[in-house]
C-alpha cells in the first residue's frame, strides 16, 4: 500500500469554514465508495516554522493501492462532478504518491 499526499491552496471564492465542511460531508464519504483509496487524514497548515504563510493550507494524506487503480476508479463518470467540484474549490494541488521507508 502506497501514500497518496496531495497539497492545495483554497481558490480565492473559497470560505474556509465552508470548505472545510464541504471535506467533511461531500470528499470524506467519497473513500468509502472507492478501493484503491483510504483512511484519509486532514491538515490545515497555519505558517512555517519561519512564522510566514505556507506554500500549501491544506494536506491530506491517503492510503492508496499501486499502480493505475486509483486512475482507473476515479476517471469513471460519477467522479466528474466530483472532480470538478474539487477543482473549483481549490487552486495549486499537487498529487504526490509515497511510499513509507520507516516507522
């Protein structure tokens, strides 16, 4: 089992507190309809260690299966919307698979 980490910025229409519910009630019950992905776990970040803005607000880290089968649920047509909806909420993500060496 791999790691999925994806980093993303709100887009600037974005109330956070609406967001965060939107994660909450809409992206959260979205794993339990897929196999490929898991166990998602959410963060805000608040600054760097440096005391400025962080280049992302918000993390979430997910268990993911290797390989295309993540691709291969998520480009299915029920998704689109879903996708969609994601996309128009946030701005800048980056999509990073991990794979955990220690701990």
């Amino acid at each position: 089992m791999d790691t999925m980490i994806v980093m993303y910025n709100l887009a600037p229409d974005q109330d956070q507190a609406d967001f965060e519910k939107w994660l909450h009630d809409v992206d959260l019950p979205g794993y339990e309809k897929v196999k490929s992905m898991s166990d998602p776990v959410y963060y805000r970040a608040e600054e760097t260690l440096e005391g400025e803005a962080p280049p992302y607000k918000y993390v979430v880290a997910i268990k993911s299966t290797e390989g295309g089968d993540v691709d291969d649920e998520m480009t299915g047509p029920e998704w689109e919307g879903f996708v969609a909806d994601f996309e128009n909420r946030t701005r800048d993500a980056v999509y990073v698979t991990a794979q955990r060496i220690i701990g």
